[in-house]
C-alpha cells in the first residue's frame, strides 16, 4: 500500500488555502476552505493534523498585491497535513 502525503497552508489574512509546491495535493482547487476541504475528500485526501505555522517576524508576500505584511502571530498560518491512501 503507498501512502501520499500532502501539505496545506491557510493564510488568516487572505481567509485562503493553497497546496504547498514541495508535497503537492493533485486534483485539489485552492481557494476558500470549504471549497478546498471538499475538493480534497473528492479526490481522496484524508486530514491527518493541523497546527500552527506562521513565523512571527517573517515577511510574507499577499497574493494580488505588490507588498508584504510580517507575520505578527504564529496562528496567522496553519499548515495542514493530508494522505491520500
């Protein structure tokens, strides 16, 4: 049996979840969380954990815009483990 795992990242500020480029989740849409956590159980990710990602002092870029905000709080980002089985 092969075990795939996938990597997720909220963002609070942007209220959006995208599929991380290192452990890519295939078939799964980003956007708002519902919509994303639906597509994955369609295409057969299961969520093994979640936590607390941000680091606080980091610059991060905004989607859509042309700055940068400094993470003030590790919460701000939660990483969330998938597999797909």
């Amino acid at each position: 049996m092969k075990i795939t795992y996938g990597l997720a990242e909220f963002d609070q500020f942007t209220m959006t979840i995208d599929s991380n480029i290192n452990l890519p989740m295939d078939g799964v849409v980003s956007g708002g969380l519902y919509e994303f956590l639906k597509s994955a159980g369609e295409n057969g990710w299961e969520l093994c954990a979640a936590f607390p990602a941000g680091i606080r002092g980091m610059s991060r870029a905004i989607p859509g815009r042309q700055e940068l905000r400094k993470c003030e709080d590790p919460t701000e980002e939660i990483a969330f483990i998938f597999k797909q089985v």
